[in-house]
C-alpha cells in the first residue's frame, strides 16, 4: 500500500541520506537497491503489460523469488523442504535477481522474448543498452570502436523496432534510434521480442526491442537513489564520470494514489581509436612486362583502352584472378600482372561524448480500476571527433621499386618498396548534437470483470546536428618501405626519414573540406486498444485498436570545399598544428607520431580558416572553369533543404486468445491480423545548380498475419510455434533521386556517387519460430527455438556508370550506387540457452549460478550482377551483412551474502559486414575475424543501503580485424585490409539507496 505520511523536501530527503539502519522503513536486501515490483509479462504496446490497471498499481509488494514460484509451483514446492531445514528465506536479489527476472519474463510471454533486467535501480550489469543486450540468446553486437558497443543485430539482422514504454522512438529524420543513447542508467528492463503479434508495431524484420524505465507506482511509496561511477579508458588514458539519481514518491490521498517520479542520468567519455590499414589492391606490371603493351616495369594498371591501359572491370565480386602468371589484355597484348595495394594508412581518431538524460513521470490512480500516466523522457548526445590520418600511396613506379616479395603461388605483393610517393596527413574534425523529447499521456481503465481500454497519446520530437571541418597536408616522400601483413594481419611500414612526418616545414597545406548537416523530426502518436478476457470458454480474449502516426521528418545540408592552399604548413599559426604521439600502443612496426592540422583549433577557428583560403583563391577556377573554392563564412552559410517528408501510418488490428484442453492440458493459441496503410510524401531539392525540387508519393499498405501456439505437455514444459509477417520500411534519404558525389579520389579515372529510389517498396518478411523451454527447477532452465526468415524485397546496391558534366570536381565520370528491391533471401538458424541457480551446493559454492546460449545462423540472398550501364546480367548469391554462422555467450554469476559478481565471456565467428567500393581489384567482399569480449562485474553491500562496484570491459584487450574476401576469393592471409584497437575499461562506483 502506499504511504501517506511523507513529505518529500530538500530537509527530509538529507535526512534520509544519513540515516541509519534503525529506522522503521524496512531497509532493501542488496546494498544500494531500491526494491520495486516483480518482472512481469509485457506485450510490447503502450499498455506496457498484459494486466489490469488494479494490477498496475501494486508496486513493489512482489519480488521476484514469489514471481517465480508462483509460475512454477512444482518447483516451488520443492523448495519448501530446504527452506524450512536451513531457515532462509527464498529471496533472491542483486545479480541473480536480475537473472531470475528476465527468466520469468521469458516463461511467462505469449510471445519469444528473451529479457535484460536491471540489477538494482539505476544499474543494468553494462555501460549501455546495447552492451547489455549483447548476452542475450541470438543477439550479436556488430561494432565495438568508440570505447562501447555501438550496434546489434538479432538473429543476424539489425533492423530492430526501438520502442520505449512501448512507443515508437527515432533519431531525427530517420526511421531508427541510436540504441546506445539510451543511459542503462534509466531503464528497468529491455524486452527483445523475436516474435510479433498483431498489436505490436509492424515494422523491424529483426524484432523488437523494447525499453522500460521506470515509474512511481512501481514502488510501494517513497524511494530515492544514486549511483555514480569513475570509469578509466586504458587506451585514451582518461577518467569518465557516469551518475544517476531517482527520487520517487506515493502517497494515498483524497483523490487516490497519486505518485511522482524524476530519474536523470550523464555519462561523458573520452575515448581513442587507432587504426591501420593496407589498402586496396589494383593491378600492376610485373619487371618485364610484354613488349608493345605500353607499360614500363612495375606500372599501375588503370583500365581502359590503349597504350597502358588493362581490359579490367574495377569492383567485380571475385576481383582479379591472383593464381601466379595470371594475365589480362593491356593495349589488345596479353600480358602478366601483378595485384598489390595502392596505399597505407594510419588513423588516430580522439573522440569525446556526453549523454545528458533523464525521465519524469507523474501517475495518478483515483480508483482501483483507473490510472494515468504523464511522462516525459530527454535523451541527449553531444560529441566530437577529432582524426588525425596519415596516408600515402604505395602505387608510385618511377623509379621502378627496387624489392618486391610476392605471396608463394600467387601474383600478390606482400611486401615492396616505393620511391617518390605522395601522401597526404590530415586533421579531420566532427561535431554531432542531438535532442530528443518524448512526452506521452497515457490511460487505461478496467471495464466490469474483464474488460480493459487503453489510450495513449505521445508527441515526439528530435534535432540532430553535425558539423564537419578537415585541412590536408601534402608531400611527395622520397621512399617507401611497406609489408603488408606482418603475419599477424597488421602491416609494417617506415619512410626513408620518419621523422619528416613531424616537422611542419616538410607539408604544403593542401584542401579544405567544410559540410553541416541539421536533421529534424516529429511525430504525433495515438494508440487506442481495448480488449475482453474470460475465464472460460474457448475464446479466453479478444482484443483490438489502432494507431495513428503523423510523422514529419526534414533534411538539410551545406557542402563547402576549397583546392589547395599552397603555402607551407610552418607559416601557419602554430594553434593550427597537432603532433599526436604512442600511436598504437607498441602493437606495430610503424610511425608512432605525425604532424596533423589540428581540428579542434580548426572548429573553433573555422571563419579565420576559411578567410585565409578565400582571401588565396577568391578568382581561382579548375580546368573546367569552375571555382575552387566556394567556402562561405558563418554568417552567410547556405544550407540546402535536402528533403521534407510528410507521412502518415494508420494501422488496425484484432486478435484473439484462446485455449483448448488435449489430452487433459492446456493448449493456448493467439490469431490476429493487422492491417497498415502508410502515406509518404517527399519534396527533395537536388545539390547540384539550378537545385531543382522533385515531389514523390510513395503508399504501401498491407495485411500482416500473427499466429501464436503454446502447449504445456508436462509440468515445466512449454511448447511454442509462430507465424508472422513484418516490415522493414525504406529510410526517408534512400528514397532521393538527386546525385551526392565524389571526386576521383584514387586516381582511377572516376568518381563515386550515390542515387536515392523513390520507388522503393517495403521489405516484407515471412516469419516462422518453433520452440521449447523447460523450467526444471526454480531458477533454471534449457530453451531452444528453431526460426526461418522468408525475406522478400531486399534492398541491394546497383552501381552503373554516368557522365555528369559540371559538377566542380576532378571528373565528370561516376559510378553511381542505387538502392534497388532486387534480391529476396533466407534466415534461418537455432537457438539454445540456458538459465541454471542449482539449489544444494555446499558452502561458499551455494551463490553460484550460470547463463549462457549458442546461436547458429544461415543466410543467402541473391546478388543481382550488373554492367557499367547498370543492366541485370546474372545473378550469384551471398551471406547476410553483419550474419555470423555461429556465436556464443556464457556468464558465471556468484551472488550470496554481500557479494555478487559476474563475469561474462561473448564471441562470435567471423562474417560479412559490407561489399567495398566498386572501384578495385580485390574481392568485394569485407569481412571481419571472429570477434570476443571478456567482462567482469563486481558488487560488494557495504551496508543495507551503500553498496561498492568494479566493472571490466574487454579484459583480454581484443582487437577488429577485417579483410576482403567473396566465397573462395580472398581471405585473412593474404587480403587482410584493417586492423582497430579496442579500449579496456574499468569502473569503480558506489551506490545509495533508501525506500
């Protein structure tokens, strides 16, 4: 029941700071842990659980331990025997609370769901949501840069629904949120749905993903908490504060239950990423090329027709043949080649971010069969990035390389020299801002014995803003010494003087690159459900409602740029140069220190920057005619309004939940249809002269089946088979028919570019799960499920080759990649985990428990293969991005008395993360190495209040490798392509909590 008496102030809450153990208020079982409610079903909708609104007013008053026991009695029952014999109390909390309540998640869900539960208020056992998920069956975290896990997939795809509270969220103008923005900090619990019902939200092939925080009336009246953290990044070598508080209050007055809760959170970290890579290989001359072909010994190869020139498509799915004596026709002569890389390079990327959040909610229940609910959540992100890059080419044949060491059997370099290179270093600079608010209004009121209606209504808001500033530095450097791959899949390289990188007299100050983007969205949001339950009968309830989406998103951006300076890099203001030192950790026979422009002083100089070149280069034109510059100043910037969308979702659905006796046992099924009808309407403004606008409408609407059975065959044992259809809805800028380019780069003869679709159709996937969990005893339990994904309408790149006249850069051909529904494909895979806190251990062995599961996935998808001219002239096949074949987690968990701890081991196997530009010689393919992570998690109770905590993140320091490879074509050993050093963390924190 709530409490009636307690005011909550400034004095009272000091009061309860300092308080000791004897006061009245029965104190929490975990050091630092306000107790709240047991885990109970949700059915991932605003309703944010399956019960009545009388139910949503319990609070606290059931743990989880009871939770458990009362889903499985017959375990429950055998636990009374040990109970009674050692006299405690079945009370489980910290690290195996958690445990238990996502287990009970699972057991209890009409759906597949696997659960993350937070430890104690303020404290899921990672530094962000994702990190989190990352344990959970089926869940593959796919990038580890930045000092965090930054992206998921699950089962192989990552296209998951983020909801909070059962709300569709986004990031600006796009179709998803940045999971990781989310503070584990704030939340309760994170549902991962893999299988839908009718009422959930259509979209996302992947599943769902839905976020709780908290609210007041999941505590019994009053509860306020803190936790602050120190965490240490190893390799930037900084300190990161990350803290928390919650202050809840309940009380009962004249007008009902009413409660109050504000939850806020910051996280700011300072991070470093090193980086090198071996470039990608192109072909070249061997020493004694063939007489009348044009070439000199050791030439690079470009392709085309004539004298020097190789009949060669650039980007082919296999590259180059690399068998020794291989040959193509150069000027119509046959004649051999060899492949090797066009350059090398180093990057040191320093990054910083803030994540300033918080949550507010306010409920109100006048009766036992209403409640309100106003809430708002803020989840902000300010961060920069500051990358020092050294590159140089390693293409350079005059004069001729003096030592090449190819690969035994093979045509490929794997080490050479080089004379006479251009390099280029760089300071690149990048800022990015976002805002998002939610603010929601829901209700949900009881109807006679069974009835229950939902409303919710919530407006949304979110800004992204980015800026981008870069200055290049250039040099031709006398010699170049390179190995490839060292072994390990890390090159070696020197020049004939490294510490000519470091001197500011040895560069010319080279372009300027200057672009800002700003990102709106908004959204008007109503659900409104109502649904019927009996207690008897075949029909057990029957449900239906709608949503109605109004979603607006806006695009726009500034592209400024300018050519060479031309002056030496020692007469600029010393503030503008950076010398960068330790780079990669000892781990590498490279350069260890260069000279950069430094970015930070770039960004916040960037109008004295940009004067200096306009003043240089205020009538300077291409060859073609064209300004080289056309830098603007702060006050005069032009942003292009790239696109404005205008859509509108409206969605119904009905299901129904019923339950049949076979063979004295109950056998449950829930059968819904949804339809969705969505409305897009596009204006895009093209960036290139006269920015003509182009208008599009682009409507979808479709029936989605949901079919769920489950069966109890015995105690313990649930059976469950699913069928369902869901979404994945093209993103708002891949539907932009204007060009975006870029400049030859890599002195191919041609440029890049991409072309939006707006004729883009909705992925449609076919969705089939069968399983079985058996919960063989209180807190344990071995699951499996068997899924396949019939996948139609994949979006696939289509490059073709265009002549584009005018455009200000350095060539008027591009090859230009175009999102197509081309390709259809097929998921399908296993499942396995297990939960397991065996009861009678002896002695201290009697805290210990284990999770873990195994995922195996198999994918193929047709690749449409194409000419220059962009025609469909086969078809080959390929894996799924970011799909490994197989991958596992395993935590060993330890919770008695005042100690729980964790420590946690994920790996998964190597796998395709995405196709390279189409513009060499290599594979197409880039694939990274088997990738793993150790952690460990600590909590000691000081006091029934004050608890201490360590966290270790990527113990054994491993690193992301990847190389290029497509089917039997490439591979580590010879094709190895980068390698990133990953940061080790560790954290201290302690933890206060009253209720």
């Amino acid at each position: 029941m709530a409490r009636t008496s307690l005011i909550l102030g400034t004095a009272s809450a000091m009061a309860m700071l300092i308080a000791n153990g004897a006061a009245a208020q029965t104190p929490p079982q975990t050091g630092g842990v306000v107790r709240d409610g047991a885990e109970q079903p949700s059915d991932g909708t605003p309703a944010r659980g399956t019960g009545s609104a009388a139910q949503d007013q319990a609070g606290g008053a059931v743990s989880d331990a009871a939770a458990s026991q009362a889903a499985n009695p017959a375990a429950a029952a055998a636990d009374a025997p040990e109970a009674a014999e050692t006299g405690d109390e079945i009370v489980v909390t910290g690290v195996r609370a958690s445990i238990v309540g996502a287990l009970n998640v699972k057991r209890n869900a009409v759906q597949v769901v696997d659960s993350v539960v937070a430890e104690d208020v303020g404290k899921l056992p990672d530094n962000n949501v994702v990190e989190a998920l990352q344990r959970i069956t089926g869940v593959q975290v796919t990038n580890r840069s930045g000092g965090e896990a930054a992206g998921i997939a699950i089962r192989g795809l990552p296209d998951a629904l983020t909801t909070l509270n059962g709300r569709n969220i986004f990031t600006a103008a796009g179709q998803a949120f940045a999971l990781q923005d989310i503070p584990a900090n704030l939340v309760k619990r994170i549902d991962v749905y893999k299988t839908r019902a009718a009422e959930q939200i259509e979209t996302g092939i992947a599943g769902q993903i839905d976020v709780f925080t908290r609210r007041p009336f999941d505590f019994d009246g009053f509860a306020i908490s803190g936790f602050a953290r120190g965490i240490y990044n190893e390799q930037a070598d900084t300190y990161n504060p990350n803290v928390s508080a919650l202050v809840s209050d309940r009380r009962t007055t004249a007008i009902g239950d009413i409660g109050i809760l504000v939850n806020a959170s910051y996280a700011r970290t300072k991070y470093r990423d090193m980086a090198v890579t071996s470039g990608a290989q192109v072909p070249f001359a061997n020493a004694t090329p063939t007489a009348g072909t044009g070439l000199v010994p050791f030439q690079r190869i470009f392709p085309g027709e004539g004298p020097g020139l190789g009949a060669w498509m650039p980007g082919s799915e296999r590259g180059l043949p690399d068998t020794a004596g291989s040959t193509m026709l150069v000027n119509g002569i046959s004649t051999p080649y060899l492949l090797s890389r066009d350059a090398i390079f180093s990057s040191d990327l320093r990054g910083k971010r803030e994540r300033p959040s918080a949550n507010i909610a306010l409920q109100w229940a006048p009766n036992s069969s209403s409640v309100y609910t106003a809430e708002m959540f803020y989840s902000g992100f300010r961060g920069n990035t500051f990358n020092s890059l050294q590159f140089s080419f390693v293409d350079f044949w005059v004069p001729p390389p003096t030592s090449v060491e190819l690969y035994e059997g093979t045509n490929i370099v794997r080490a050479r020299n080089a004379f006479n290179v251009f390099g280029f270093q760089s300071g690149d600079y990048a800022s990015n801002k976002t805002d998002g608010f939610v603010y929601a209004l829901n209700g949900k009121w009881d109807v006679g014995e069974g009835g229950k209606i939902v409303a919710d209504l919530s407006r949304q808001t979110s800004t992204n803003k980015t800026t981008f500033i870069a200055q290049r530095l250039t040099r031709v450097a006398d010699r170049i010494d390179v190995n490839f791959n060292t072994g390990n899949g890390i090159p070696s390289y020197h020049f004939a003087d490294d510490a000519l990188l470091t001197q500011p007299g040895t560069w010319t100050v080279g372009e300027l690159f200057d672009n800002a983007d700003t990102n709106k969205g908004g959204a008007y949001t109503l659900h409104l459900d109502g649904e019927y339950k009996w207690d008897q009968g075949f029909v057990r309830q029957v449900k239906a409602g709608i949503r109605y989406d109004d979603r607006s998103a806006r695009s726009f951006s500034r592209t400024a740029d300018a050519g060479v300076l031309g002056v030496n890099f020692a007469t600029l203001d010393p503030q503008f140069q950076y010398t960068n030192s330790g780079f990669f950790d000892g781990r590498a026979d490279i350069p260890t220190s260069w000279i950069a422009p430094n970015g930070y002083a770039l960004s916040a100089n960037a109008d004295a920057i940009r004067q200096l070149y306009l003043d240089r280069q205020a009538t300077a034109t291409n060859p073609g005619g064209i300004r080289v510059n056309n830098l603007r100043l702060s006050n005069n910037l032009d942003f292009i309004p790239v696109f404005r969308v205008s859509e509108v979702n409206m969605a119904a659905y009905i299901q129904a939940d019923t339950e049949v006796s076979i063979f004295g046992r109950p056998l449950q099924g829930q059968f819904g249809l949804r339809y969705v009808d969505v409305d897009t309407n596009v204006t895009f403004t093209d960036r290139l002269p006269p920015r003509a606008t182009t208008e599009t409408s682009v409507n979808a609407n479709r029936f989605l089946p949901a079919v769920t059975l489950r069966f109890e065959p015995f105690d313990g044992v649930r059976l469950r088979a699913n069928y369902g259809e869901t979404l994945r809805r093209a993103a708002f800028g891949d539907l932009n028919p204007n060009f975006t380019l870029t400049g030859d780069l890599t002195q191919i003869g041609r440029g890049t570019g991409s072309q939006g679709n707006p004729t883009l159709q909705p992925t449609r996937s076919k969705n089939y799960d069968l399983g079985a969990e058996w919960y063989f005893d209180r807190d344990a339990a071995i699951y499996t499920t068997l899924f396949r994904r019939e996948i139609q309408g994949l979006v696939v790149p289509i490059s073709s080759l265009f002549v584009i006249p005018n455009t200000g850069l350095n060539t008027d051909r591009f090859v230009i990649t175009r999102p197509e529904n081309a390709s259809n494909g097929v998921l399908k895979g296993a499942e396995v985990g297990f939960t397991l806190f065996p009861r009678g251990l002896p002695g201290i062995l009697k805290g210990f428990g284990a999770q873990g599961s195994l995922t195996f996935l198999d994918s193929r998808q047709n690749i449409p293969q194409v000419d220059s001219a962009g025609n469909i002239t086969g078809q080959t096949s390929s894996a799924f991005f970011n799909v490994s074949d197989f991958s596992y987690n395993l935590t060993a968990a330890y919770d008695r008395g005042p100690i729980g701890a964790r420590l946690s081991y994920v790996w998964r196997k190597a796998f395709l993360t995405r196709n390279e530009a189409r513009l060499f010689a290599n594979p197409i393919g880039v694939w990274r190495r088997p990738e793993k992570s150790l952690d460990f998690q600590l909590t000691a109770n000081l006091t029934d209040r004050l608890g201490l905590t360590f966290d270790a993140v990527n113990l054994t320091k491993a690193k992301q490798q990847e190389y290029y490879k497509f089917e039997e074509a490439g591979g580590f050993e010879q094709y190895n392509l980068g390698t990133v050093l990953l940061a080790r963390t560790f954290a201290l924190g302690i933890r206060y909590a009253y209720d």
